[in-house]
C-alpha cells in the first residue's frame, strides 16, 4: 500500500505487514555493517499513559506520551528519512534528478510528526490491551504538542558571558524553555525538525480486549510490553 502525500507526486509505501514506527526503530537500530541489533526487536518505550476521562465514554481513551522517555527524536528522524529517500527517486519538474524542491520540505516533516505520533498511539493502545477500531488510526486526534528547541549555536565561537550573582561568577546557560502547540502542523511551523522529540496528548477510540475497561485513572506502564516483549 502507499500514500500518496500533498500536491506532490511523492508516494510514501507503507509495509502492511508491520508498522511504519517499527520500521523505524529497526532502521535505527540497524548497525553500520547493515545487519539489525537486538534492538530492532524493540525491548520496549517507556513515557506513555493511557486513561478514561469519561466513565460513560467506554471506548473514548486519552493518551499521554513524553517524547523524550519514548526517545521519537529518532523514531521520526527514521522515517523523515525514509521519506527523503523515496522523494529523491521521484521526478520533479525543473529540478535536476535526485534534488527535492525546497517548498515540499515542510510537507515532509509534517508527514514525519504525524505518522511518528500516530504509530505510537497505536502501539500504546496494543501495550494496554486496547483493540483500535477501523477508522481510530485516522480520527485520533493530537493537543498539547510540546518540544525543546534545540540551542541556537553562537557564531564565532564566542566565550559565554559570566554573570556574577552575589559575588560569585556563573556561567550563564539556560536551557532552552519548551516550546507548547496546539497542533503537529503548528508545531512544525513553530520549528520543530525530525530528530528532535515531541510530547502530545492524544484521543483515540477503542475497545478494551475481553470487555476488561481499563478506570478512569491513569496507567502508566511505559511501552515495556510492545511487540510481545
């Protein structure tokens, strides 16, 4: 199966067999010698909580993930470059053979964001014996999109400015604030790039396996048991 993404001609092949996340991992879990580590079994993510937030709402779930613990900096840089490669085979008018035109990269990275984010719903409701229902992969949908810019490097090489606070000299270095959207495609334009991880909330629907609801509280399990691990 493909997709076919935007106005371009760029066709993304999706693997049925698997997920586009899995892919992912084995991709970057595969070592320089091109054979796949253990890692590409995937051992597991950590960084996901999943609860109700209506009790008369049984199939309606709220999905937490924390980018950073569930490491989707490389998960979406994988598949960011998955797509550059399929798009550097293609065919671009008035543009020489392999080089992408530039205006199509930000549909790219907004591809990136979402198939990272969706994958990762998906694997979250199958850690915690959800079943998602036929359309759930492409109603879910995504809040409180949050991510660390990345430090802007200063030119020059330039010594950091001390600052001398009470008599005492410090160096000062603040750590970049995070940066909260309301949507992957706003946090794109707001600078997010593949490789950096994202944290969201998500609403999916589902059903639990075997009728067994999860409360109304929250379970934070990680995605230890992804893939039967």
């Amino acid at each position: 199966m493909s997709r076919r993404h935007g106005r371009s001609n760029v066709q993304i092949s999706i693997n049925p067999t698997s997920t586009i996340l899995y892919d992912a991992i084995t991709e970057v879990a595969r070592g320089s010698d091109g054979e796949s580590s253990e890692l590409s079994k995937v051992t597991g993510f950590s960084g996901c909580s999943i609860r109700l937030p209506d009790p008369e709402r049984i199939t309606e779930y709220e999905i937490t993930i924390d980018g950073d613990a569930a490491d989707l900096g490389k998960f979406s840089e994988a598949i960011y470059k998955k797509i550059l490669g399929d798009a550097k085979n293609q065919r671009f008018q008035g543009f020489r053979p392999g080089t992408i035109p530039p205006h199509l990269l930000g549909a790219y990275k907004n591809f990136a964001a979402d198939e990272t984010a969706r994958e990762t719903v998906l694997e979250a409701l199958q850690q915690n014996d959800v079943n998602p229902f036929d359309r759930s992969r492409e109603e879910m949908t995504f809040s409180a999109v949050s991510f660390v810019p990345s430090k802007k490097k200063k030119k020059g090489g330039k010594k950091k400015k001390k600052v001398v606070e009470g008599g005492d000299a410090q160096v000062a270095n603040a750590e970049p604030e995070p940066l909260t959207f309301e949507s992957l495609e706003s946090a794109v334009k707001g600078g997010w790039e593949p490789g950096t991880s994202f944290s969201f909330i998500a609403k999916v629907s589902g059903q639990a396996r075997g009728m067994d609801v999860l409360s109304t509280g929250t379970r934070d399990n990680g995605l230890e048991k992804m893939y039967g691990q």
